[in-house]
C-alpha cells in the first residue's frame, strides 16, 4: 500500500483497491444456474444494483450441478461518513497477560474468581474453551494461565440455575456465558432468562457478566441485561481487560462513594461510562455508583478459596 492515508477523505469513506478512492472490492457469490453468458450477465446486473460499476467478472466456475460461483471486481459508488459513526462497545483499554496480573496484584490483591459456561441446550464448548483454557486462542494464553485468576470452566450444557448457584458458591467475581446455537433466538431467551435470574438473586451488583459467541454482540449482551458482550475473534486477553477494569471501575466508584471526595483524582476522572444495564440512571457515574452504594464487597469479602489457594 503505497498510497499516502493523509489523502483519505473521512466525510466520503470508500473501499480502497490499488488507488484511493478508487472502491475497489472483490465480491464472491453463487448463482444457482448453471456457468452460462445469461448466468455472466445476471451477475453483473446484480453487481449494478448492489451499487458497483466497472464490474469485471475474474471467475465464473461450475461450483456443483445447476450452480456457478463467481469472483467479481467492482467499483463500489457509495460512501460513508466515518466521522459519524457512532458504535457501542465495550469500554476497556487492551492489557496484555503480564499487564492484567500486574493490575489485580498491585490493586486487587487477590485472585478474581471467573466461571464459565455454554448454557442452555447448547454443546458448542470450543469457544468457552477458546476464552478460558490454558492454551487460548489465536496465540493468546487463555483465563486459566492468568496467575492472578481464578479461572473454573464447567463446559457445556449448563443450565442458568447451576451456573448462578456455582457462582454463588464459588463466589464469583465474573461470570462467562457462551451462545452459540442461535436458532430461534434461544440465545437471547436463554441469556435474558439467566439475567433475571441473576437479578432476582440480587448478583447483578456482585459479579460481571460477560456473553460471547459468534453471533453475540456488545449492543446484543446488554440488550439482554449483561454487562458486555464478545463476538467472533475475541482474543482471552480482550475479556480479561475487560473484567479486570469494570472491576476496578466498580470499586472506585464504590470508594467514591464511601470516601465522598477523598478517593484519588485519578479515580474520579478516568472512569468512562460504565456499559449500560439499565437505563434509569441519570448520569453514568451516579448510576454505577448508586448501585453500589454500601456495597464495597471488595473490601469485606472473606476469604475465598482462590485467594487462599496462593
Ligand atoms: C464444531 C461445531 C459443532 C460441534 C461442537 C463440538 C464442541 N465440543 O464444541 C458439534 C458437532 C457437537 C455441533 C453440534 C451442533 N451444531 Co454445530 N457447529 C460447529 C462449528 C463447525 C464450529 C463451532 C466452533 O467450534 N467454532 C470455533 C470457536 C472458537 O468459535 P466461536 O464459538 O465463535 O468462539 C469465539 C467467539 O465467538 C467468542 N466466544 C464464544 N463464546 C464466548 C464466551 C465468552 C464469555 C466470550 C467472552 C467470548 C466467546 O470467542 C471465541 C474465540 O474468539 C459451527 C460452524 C462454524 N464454522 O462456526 C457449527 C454451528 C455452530 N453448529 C450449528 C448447529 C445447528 C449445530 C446442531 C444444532 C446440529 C444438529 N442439528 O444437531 C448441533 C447442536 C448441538 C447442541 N446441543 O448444541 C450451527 C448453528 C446455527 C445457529 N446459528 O444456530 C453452526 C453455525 C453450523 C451451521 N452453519 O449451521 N456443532
């Protein structure tokens, strides 16, 4: 890529081929026809209304019996304006492994306790597997690796009632939540069941729950009442900066609370709008702190096995 990025314009953002502005983009898709000249001109026609121009047809392959694939080079006409673009997300600065450790030693002083699971129905565990074993994922150690986690992943086909119990028993700071099977929405049902549940047990202040899978998405999680949500390519070391922080967030706001202005400056002014679980809150800061009001769990919690176990 020789092209100087200073030339992008922001206001009309396009792909990018050889040349800037150019739109650019490599289409790939099948027609359920056989490779013919019609089947050609069809696939252009389709490229024409998708928005391209200059469309030029590299491959046209019998893919199976009454199909042809195509590979397909076009112009893209449509921009969009990136300056206001606009995404929730999950708001946590990216820690490496030793940095996490290093974070919930100096701070934290015991190990956080996170349990895992694939609820429901649902038998796809490589992805829970993916966050909390050892080995991890795409050359990110996972959860169980981390010396200052607590790491227990219970695998799959756990029901909402035993995870929360475990929780409750194991006394969890974090809990993960795998979806995967999406059929019928039973990804939704399952996790804002599991919420309710959670709610109704008076854990929504105690721990932090995380969803991932590859249709699950930040804006999706809360929608269902969890605390953030990770999709496709979530690196191990993405959940633990995630939960190491809403930790940290959750207990300064705590001590903000109690200390009222004796906290560290640092503390008031760095806390970024905590992810939403409900929306009756004025302020972001008012609204994580009134949820912990009297509740500096961190500082009176017993002694659990985990921070024994050191
Ligand atoms: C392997 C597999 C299976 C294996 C699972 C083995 C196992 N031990 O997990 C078996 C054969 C058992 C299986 C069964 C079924 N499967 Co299946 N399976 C797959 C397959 C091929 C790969 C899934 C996978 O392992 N991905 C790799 C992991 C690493 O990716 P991931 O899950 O997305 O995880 C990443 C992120 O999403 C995220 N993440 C995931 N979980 C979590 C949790 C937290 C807390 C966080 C932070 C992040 C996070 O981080 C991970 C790493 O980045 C997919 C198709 C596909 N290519 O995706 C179908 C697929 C998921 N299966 C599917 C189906 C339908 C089924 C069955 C219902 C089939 C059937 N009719 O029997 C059954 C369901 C059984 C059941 N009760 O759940 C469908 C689901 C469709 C849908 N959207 O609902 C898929 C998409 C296939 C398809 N295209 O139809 N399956």
């Amino acid at each position: 890529m020789s092209q100087n990025t200073a030339q992008v314009n922001l206001k009309k953002l396009k792909p990018y081929g050889d040349i800037m502005n150019d739109g650019t983009v490599q289409l790939c898709f099948t027609l359920p026809v056989e490779p013919s000249p019609e089947a050609r001109e069809a696939a252009i026609q389709l490229c024409e209304k998708m928005g391209y121009d200059q469309i030029k047809v590299a491959t046209m392959e019998k893919a199976a019996n009454g199909f042809s694939l195509f590979v397909i080079y076009g112009n893209l006409k449509h921009t969009v304006d990136f300056t206001q673009i606009h995404v929730v997300k999950v708001d946590a600065q990216k820690r490496s492994r030793e940095e996490i450790d290093e974070l919930i030693k100096t701070r934290i002083g015991r190990k956080l306790v996170v349990i895992g699971a694939c609820t429901g129905f649902d038998a796809h565990t490589v992805g829970i597997d993916a966050i909390m074993n050892m080995k991890g994922f795409a050359g990110d150690y996972g959860l169980e690796r981390y010396q200052w986690l607590d790491a227990r992943n219970l695998g799959a086909q756990v029901l909402n009632d035993e995870l929360l119990k475990r929780a409750v028993a194991e006394n969890a700071d974090a809990v993960l939540v795998s979806k995967v099977v999406t059929q019928h929405n039973i990804h939704m049902r399952d996790m804002k069941d599991l919420m309710n549940r959670a709610r109704q047990m008076g854990l929504m202040e105690r721990m932090i729950f995380v969803s991932g899978g590859p249709r699950v998405t930040h804006p999706l999680a809360l929608e269902c009442g969890f605390d953030a949500g990770f999709g496709v390519g979530t690196r191990p070391s993405d959940v633990a900066s995630y939960i190491v922080e809403e930790f940290l967030r959750r207990r300064d706001l705590a001590l903000l609370d109690e200390g009222a202005g004796t906290a560290p400056a640092a503390a008031t002014v760095s806390v970024p709008a905590p992810v939403k679980r409900s929306k009756l809150a004025k302020s972001p800061i008012k609204k994580a702190a009134s949820r912990l009001v009297g509740k500096s769990r961190i500082a009176k919690r017993p002694k659990t096995r985990a921070s024994s176990k050191r």
